[in-house]
C-alpha cells in the first residue's frame, strides 16, 4: 500500500485449495495476497452473489451493530451518510435510517450510480467488509476522504489479522476475494497518511475523523 518492498509473510502449503502467497509490508504492516492471483472484476461479482448478507438476519444485524453503536456515540444524528460499497443489500444503510440518519447508498457492482452529493460532503461516511477487498486502498480512502467534511467521520469495518501463528487457521482469508488485511498498526498509519483522527473503538472497526488541513 504505501510502496515499499513487502516480505514474505505467509506460504500457503499443500493441500491448501487456493494459490498464492502472502505477503508483508514492514512499514505499514499490510498484509497481501500475492497480486498474481487477485480475482478479476467478474470472478468479484460472482462471489459476491454468493455472500449471505440478508437484512432479516440477526446475526449479521448484530454484526453491524459493533460499528453502529460507536458511530452513533462518535457523531449523533441528524447527520448524512453514504453507506460505500453497500453491496446487493443495504443493510446498513437501512439500519442507519431507524437510528436518525438521513444515507445515501453506492456500490460498483450493485448501485452504480453515484448519489447526489452533499456540497460540503457527507458528515458520515461506512465501509464495511470492504477494504479486504480492495486492489488500489490508499487511491480509495483518500476518495473517501474528499468526499467527507472536514470533522465529518469514516467508519470502517474490517477483521483485524490475528497473531502470525494463528494465520494459517483464520477464516477471514478463506474468501477468495480478500486480498488485504489491516491490523491496527496499518490503520495508524492510514490515518497519519489521510490528515485523520483515528479511533479503535473495538476489535476491527476504526473511525477517522477528518481533520483540516490534511
Ligand atoms: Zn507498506
């Protein structure tokens, strides 16, 4: 992410289903799938369709709910947010609403159509189980970032990687789609980078508040 050579961090071994290697940074302590054998656009999308995120599931409500409730404490509604790669079913957004926020919703794949924005920007903005995903994260979240008002808050939910022993077993990286994992190191160093505030209020969710000038 931030450019420099990375390291060996992880082989996967025999028997292991899936190719690729990872590896790690150890400056901003990133760790990722070998770029060799990231899934294209159509093999994302497809698998995306595989994923089980039903708004009537309270399992996943109560998921959301880890990021909600220190997003609610961080900046109270009335606010307006943009739920970020919402995905095929806007839970959180939906979730948001019932709790006093006014959101609007986007998705590459799945609401491509970028909302009206907010001429100062939006005051909150969530993305969840998404930057496991991306190929291109500082490019994203410094978009991310313009698009917030200055004091205005990114939420982000993303499992933290556990302990390097432990690695091999972690379910997380079983997706094929998961191509990157921010421990709390990588997000300090995301938000020195971004000119924000970070919060950890809880295991793998992080809130940056912007502060001006970056
Ligand atoms: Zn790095």
């Amino acid at each position: 992410m931030c450019g420099l050579p990375t390291r060996p961090f992880h082989h996967r071994g025999l028997g292991d289903p899936s190719p690729g290697d990872y590896r790690r940074c150890h400056h901003c302590r990133l760790i990722h799938l070998d770029p060799g054998v990231w899934p294209d656009r159509e093999t994302e999308r497809a698998y995306y369709r595989t994923h089980e995120n039903r708004p009537d599931d309270p399992g996943y409500q109560a998921h959301l709910q880890r990021l909600i409730e220190p997003l609610l404490e961080a900046l109270p509604p009335p606010a307006r947010g943009l739920d970020w790669g919402c995905g095929p079913q806007p839970v959180l957004a939906a979730l948001l609403r019932t709790r006093g926020y006014t959101m609007d919703t986007w998705d590459p794949a799945f609401a491509p159509a970028w909302p009206d924005a907010p001429d100062s920007g939006w005051d909150i903005i969530t993305c969840t189980e998404v930057l496991e995903h991306l190929h291109n994260p500082l490019d994203t979240l410094q978009t991310l970032r313009t698009h917030l008002r200055p004091g205005g808050v990114l939420g982000v939910m993303t499992e933290w990687p556990p302990a390097a022993d432990r690695f091999r077993r972690w379910h997380y990286r079983r997706d094929p789609t998961h191509v990157a994992f921010y421990g709390p190191d990588t997000l300090h160093w995301i938000a020195d980078r971004l000119g924000c505030a970070l919060a950890l209020p809880a295991r793998d969710i992080a809130l940056f508040t912007r502060s001006d000038p970056p």
